[in-house]
C-alpha cells in the first residue's frame, strides 16, 4: 500500500472539427496547380517584393509573395530601423492603422476592386459568405541577419476570379514603395481550377 492514492481518471472532451470557411484561406487538403510566373513587383536600393508563385485551387487562388531587405552599405544603426520597419508592419492594420504600411489589392477581370486590409476582407458577419471577391492576407514569418531579411505573404482571393486581366497592386511608403501595379492573366487562373487534386478522397 502506498501513501498517495492513484490521480483520478481524466475524461478528455471530444473536440469537434471546425474547419475554416473556405473564403479564409487556401485549404489544407488540396493539391493546387502552379500557374508559372513570377513577377518583380518592386525595388529600392535596400527592398524587393516579388511575386514568387500563383497557386490555383478548385475554389480560390493563392498569390505568394516574398520580401526581401538588403543592407547595401546602410550603418549598423540604420540597418536596424529598417528592419524594425520590415519586421513590424501590420498587413492587418487596417484603414485606421499605420499610414505608411504595406498594402495589397487586385482590380478583377470585372472591374471589381478588393483590397486586403484585415484578416478577413469581406464585410459583415466573417462567418457567413460574403458577396462578391474576398481578399486575405496570410502573412508569414520573416528572418535575417546582419546583411539581409527576409518575409512574405500569402493572398488568398476567393472564388476563382473571372477571366480576364487582374492587376495585382502593392505599395509600402515606409519603405519608399508608391503604388505599383502588375497586370496578370485571370483566364488561365480559371483554366488550372480542374487541376487541383485532394490529398485523400
């Protein structure tokens, strides 16, 4: 016989799954075709953002960007402001956020303009499926060192866009990026929706 009882058994509740709604994010269980392109979208002396890969789902597209800071010369001290720049731009802040942020938005095939400024871009109850494009950014973590850093994001426009050209636009004041756009082909977007595969039937 020991001094300490046995610890009671602990029942563990049953979570259910609650998959996100499919205007959110890209999903986790599809295959996507790759549309091949890539695309400088904009440079400084010290910042690149290019459009590294156009991912097309049976539902949506994913537009994956990469950020890139160099040094190029820049003084220790000054080198550090500007990756505290880089590092801590909100893509959520919204309307009333920091002015000079990094912002992204498309002109659709349709004349339609979304603009990816919170985690869930459409209006209303995000719960319920909007009407109309809806635009998100899933931002990603960066890293660097003493020469170079680095970031991205991922922008989910959802449904598939209609055919027809869409400009893809982006500008950052901080960092000396005025608004830039880059036309892109919504037809083929369209075109690859049928090559997207599920993982598991």
């Amino acid at each position: 016989m020991t001094f300490f009882p046995p610890d009671p058994e602990i029942t563990e509740p049953e979570e259910s799954e609650n998959p996100q709604p499919r205007w959110w994010s890209s999903p986790q269980g599809e295959l996507p075709a790759l549309l091949p392109i890539s695309e400088i979208l904009a440079v400084t002396d010290h910042l690149a953002i290019a459009l590294v890969a156009v991912a097309v789902y049976s539902d949506g597209v994913e537009f994956r960007v990469d950020r890139r800071l160099r040094r190029n010369g820049l003084p220790m001290t000054e080198w550090n402001e500007l990756c505290s720049t880089f590092m801590e731009y909100m893509p959520f802040a919204g309307p009333s956020g920091q002015a000079g942020r990094l912002r992204y938005g498309m002109v659709l095939g349709n004349g339609e303009k979304v603009l990816a400024d919170s985690p869930y871009s459409g209006a209303g109850d995000p719960m319920s499926e909007p009407h109309g494009y809806v635009l998100n950014n899933q931002g990603q973590g960066g890293g660097g060192g003493g020469s170079t850093y680095s970031g991205g994001d991922q922008l989910w426009l959802w449904p598939v866009p209609p055919a027809g050209p869409i400009e893809l636009v982006v500008q950052w004041p901080a960092l000396g990026v005025e608004e830039t756009r880059v036309m892109l082909d919504g037809t083929a977007m369209r075109e690859l929706t049928d090559r997207a595969k599920p993982y598991w039937p």
